[in-house]
C-alpha cells in the first residue's frame, strides 16, 4: 500500500511455481496454499486500481487459470524453453495478461549465435506486434552473455519494433 500510496501504477510479485516440465508441487498444493496467499495481494492492488504483474520460472500451465482467476495483468516470463509456447498465449490467454519476455536466456541470447538470435526476436516481435507482450529477457541476462551480443539484440528489437507497426 505504501508503494501505491506513492504513485507507483504496477505491483510485481515474484515467486517461483515451476520446474522445467510442470509445477514444482502439485496443482492441488497449488490452489491450497499458493492461490489462497496470492489472493490477498492481488485483490488489495486491484481494489487500489493499480496492475499486479507475476513473475514465476518454468512450466506453469496446470494453474493458468488460477493465475487469471488472481488478475495478475502481466506474467514473466513466458517460459518456451519450459514447454509455454507463445502462440498458446496469443491463442487462450492474450485477453487474459500480457507476457513480459520473449527472449529466453536458456536457448537464444548468449550463445554467440547470432542468426539465431535474429530470427528468434522478429519471431516473437512480428507474433506481438498488436500488443500482447513487453518484449525482454525471460530472466536476467546471463553472464556468458557478450556485451556485444547483448547490444545487438537491444538495437535489432529497436529498429524491428518500428519496422512491423
């Protein structure tokens, strides 16, 4: 409440659910203890007016429609590498939250390939480019990550963002 009280328009959580292949405790669990515990921030930010964004790693499918039922307008990230394609949020969910990602530290940046990378941001930049997502890394940067390859993929998100208005 201090926060909104100071203007701030968003409230982020981050709690990490999921493993690689699903959640890392069942979905019952997850309602149980989880939902329940959520709720009470999700609800006092909303009553406030406010945006509540969620950040949980790895493949949170089984409880997406907790994570819709809580009102969080933002999720990050978006985890492909863990099985969430971004096509099935475009399909079911875009109405839903938006995707704050769309770059994965664990299969794209920082691997020296550069082509890849290309292709991969105009995928997913050409995928969003009528909203849906606010295009970042899927989690921080990591450090075999060059400088370089970094700067690279900030300036083609620039320019490409402009180009497929």
């Amino acid at each position: 409440m201090n926060c909104l009280d100071l203007g701030v328009d968003m409230v982020h959580v981050s709690d990490d659910w999921g493993a690689q292949t699903g959640l890392l405790f069942s979905p019952r669990t997850w309602w149980k203890l989880i939902y329940p515990a959520h709720l009470v921030t999700c609800e006092a930010v909303k009553q406030r007016g406010a945006n509540i964004s969620l950040h949980t790693d790895g493949n949170n499918m089984a409880v997406v429609d907790g994570i819709i039922q809580l009102g969080y307008d933002v999720v990050h990230p978006w985890q492909e590498s863990a099985g969430m394609s971004l096509q099935t949020h475009r399909e079911r969910y875009v109405d839903s939250f938006a995707v704050m990602g769309g770059l994965d530290v664990q299969t794209t940046i920082g691997f020296g390939r550069f082509d890849i990378l290309r292709a991969e941001i105009e995928r997913v930049l050409r995928m969003a480019s009528d909203g849906g997502i606010i295009f970042c890394t899927s989690h921080f940067v990591q450090d075999h990550c060059t400088i370089e390859e970094l700067r690279f993929a900030f300036d083609l998100a620039y320019e490409f963002s402009r180009s497929v208005r």
